[in-house]
C-alpha cells in the first residue's frame, strides 16, 4: 500500500522525450523489528528498476538494512545473508544444529543481564556484517544517516560520520532488548523512540523522498488474548506510530510506503518467508510508482 503523497513534483527536466537529470531520490526505512525484513523487498524495487538511491536514511532495523545496502549489495544479497541466519518452517531440528543457526543466535544473549538488555547488538551486527569491505560511513556506496535517541538528554541523534557498526548498534537499540550503545560520552537507544522513520531528514538533500513505514499493520491475531510481551513491544509500536503520522501530518513525503504485514512480533525474524510474501503487492506498486516518478527512458 502506498499512501501520504505529497504535491511536490519532482525536479526532472526532459528534452525531446530524454530525461536530462533524474531526480535525487531518497529512502527512509524505518523501525518495526522483524517487520524490518519487509524493507528487502522494497529494495529489490529499486534494484530490478537500477535506480541507486541518491541518499538513505534508517532508524533501528531500518538503520541495519540500510547499512548493509549503502554499503553496495544488492537486496539479493542481503536477503541471502537474513536466510542464514533466520530460522524457517522448513528448517529441520537436526539441521538447524547442523548448520549452527541456534549457536550464531545464542552468541547474542547476554545471560547475566549486566548491560541492561537481554541481546547484545554487537554480536547482531557482527553476524550480519561478516566479510565487509568497510567501517566507516564515509566508505560507504551510498550516503547513509542513523537515527539513535540519547536516552539522557531525551532527543534524536543523526549519525552519518565516524563508525558505522556502532552508531547502527545504537539506532537498534530497543530498551529492554538491546543493550544501550555509548558513542562520543553519550548514552544511545532506538531510534524508534524519537524517529521510527527518519524521512525528514532526506528533505534538503533529495528530489523526490520514499519512507518505508513497515510498523502500520497489527502484529498478532487480534482474536487470541495478547501476551506479556504483546502488550509490551505493541504499546511501543502504538506510540512511534503515533509519532510517525503527526510527522506526515505536518510534512508528507512524496511516497510513503506501508507493506500491510500482520501476524508478525517484534522478535519472530523466523517468518522471514511469510514476510516477504505479505510485502510483494506493495513491491510491484513501488516500482510502479517509481516508474511513473522517473518516465519513460528512450
């Protein structure tokens, strides 16, 4: 589903049916949890078009797949580096021994609880970031922005200098999950809690702005009683959507796209199968969209 357009025209001049300058355009893709594998797909819009974004911007799961897609692989790839570490339907017991998935996951708890969060990002990011070419923002393919939140001071941080792994570890880390990340004296969490989808920030540097809201859809089934951890992670989801639509309210991006996903939790990154499948409509309506943003090319 893609909804909130704003009026603004892009800035593309044509000449004799040929396109002189195609608009700058960028991505926001925002938090939501294991909903965040629903930003892949939408990536892949952009690859199959080969249009490469101008700028990204990312908050918490959104800040580790805009990483890992600044950095220059292609959604294929990403999705294959998500396919081995999520565990699937199809993946037998004895296989998913075999194939260490449970070891790359339980190198993420922290057992004895000492920093605040039950997961450590570190160890995420590391099992996700295996063999990279690059550490700092300023390697990067594509110009990318993190959003984090400074826990003490109660505001948005914008990171795009410096370190990447660390300043996404920040962007990610939700309270109670995530241990909070430390970065230049201050002490950082999600980036949800301020920003769930930083597309504001793509504004003054971009033609046309795509946010990726992946958080719109109800996570469990609406007939069974919510558990603890429903309750939790739901309250959370309700209070940065609220966030995100006064943001539209005051200034719509020119695309804002919402996969309807449902029946998924925060946590259950296994359903990255279901997930894609409940993405593909608002795949193909992206690249629809975004043909009709770029015209025909001859």
């Amino acid at each position: 589903m893609i909804v909130a357009e704003s009026t603004t025209e892009p800035k593309d001049t044509k000449t004799g049916g040929q396109s002189l300058i195609q608009p700058k355009i960028g991505v926001a893709l925002g938090a939501g949890g294991a909903k965040g594998i629903a930003h892949i797909p939408m990536l892949e819009a952009f690859d199959e078009l080969g249009i490469t974004p101008h700028r990204i911007a990312g908050s918490s799961i959104g800040a580790v797949i805009g990483a890992l897609y600044a950095s220059g692989r292609s959604a294929a790839e990403i999705k294959e580096m998500v396919a081995h570490l999520a565990i699937t339907k199809q993946d037998t017991f004895r296989g998913v021994l075999s194939d260490k998935k449970i070891g790359k996951w339980m190198k993420m708890i922290d057992p004895d609880f000492s920093h605040s969060g039950l997961l450590k990002t570190e160890s995420m990011m590391t099992g996700l970031c295996q063999n990279r070419q690059w550490s700092t923002f300023e390697e990067l393919s594509i110009p990318l922005m993190v959003v984090a939140t400074d826990f003490h001071r109660h505001r948005s941080v914008v990171l795009g200098t410096g370190q990447v792994q660390p300043a996404v570890e920040a962007s990610m880390a939700m309270p109670g999950v995530f241990n909070p990340v430390e970065i230049d004296g201050r002490l950082l969490i999600d980036g949800a809690t301020t920003n769930p989808v930083p597309y504001d920030l793509l504004f003054d540097s971009c033609d046309v702005v795509v946010a990726v809201d992946i958080n719109s859809g109800s996570s469990a089934d609406e007939e069974s009683k919510p558990g603890y951890f429903d309750i939790v992670f739901g309250s959370v989801q309700i209070l940065q959507q609220a966030i995100v639509e006064l943001g539209i309210e005051a200034r719509p991006p020119d695309l804002c796209v919402r996969p309807e996903l449902s029946g998924v939790r925060t946590l259950e990154f296994y359903k990255a199968d279901e997930i894609y499948r409940q993405a593909q409509p608002a795949k193909e309506e992206l690249k629809r969209r975004l043909v009709g943003i770029l015209g025909s090319k001859e």
